[in-house]
C-alpha cells in the first residue's frame, strides 16, 4: 500500500524535488504508525524512497546509540 502511494505522489512531484518529498512521506508514514520493518520492506521498489528510509532510519540508529546519560553528569560551579 505505502509503494502505491508513494507512487501515485512521485508522478506529481518534479524530479528536483523528488528526495525532499521522499523524506517527508517517510517522516509522515513514520508519524502514523508505520514500522520500521515495514519501511525496509521498501527498500529495493524506487531510489528515492530508498535514500529517504535508510537516512531517517540511520538517524534513529544515531539517536537510540547517544547516552543522554553523561549529560549533565558534571559538578555545578559558581564560577562564572
């Protein structure tokens, strides 16, 4: 379902602006529930899906992989 949608926007879409709406309809199917395992499935059926789901997929790794731990783990000072 979400290739034919996707299909049915690109024909719309002016090659030049094609990566930025592939973005877009990635970050919106993400937003409404979408899985990531159903959005590799994508991967393979169009080049710009494919660059926008391994890039906003490749950000979600980058986020779940920094500690937000260390943070403010530093001992407060006045000394400003």
């Amino acid at each position: 379902m979400l290739i034919d949608m996707w299909g049915l926007m690109k024909a719309y879409v002016s090659v030049k602006e094609r990566d930025i709406v592939a973005s877009k309809f990635v970050d919106i199917a993400l937003d409404n529930g979408v899985s990531d395992s159903e959005l590799k499935e994508l991967i393979g059926m169009d080049d710009e899906l494919d660059e926008a789901v391994r890039e906003i997929l490749a950000e979600d790794e980058d986020e779940a992989d920094y500690d937000y731990s260390d943070d403010y783990a530093g001992e407060i000072s006045d000394d400003y």
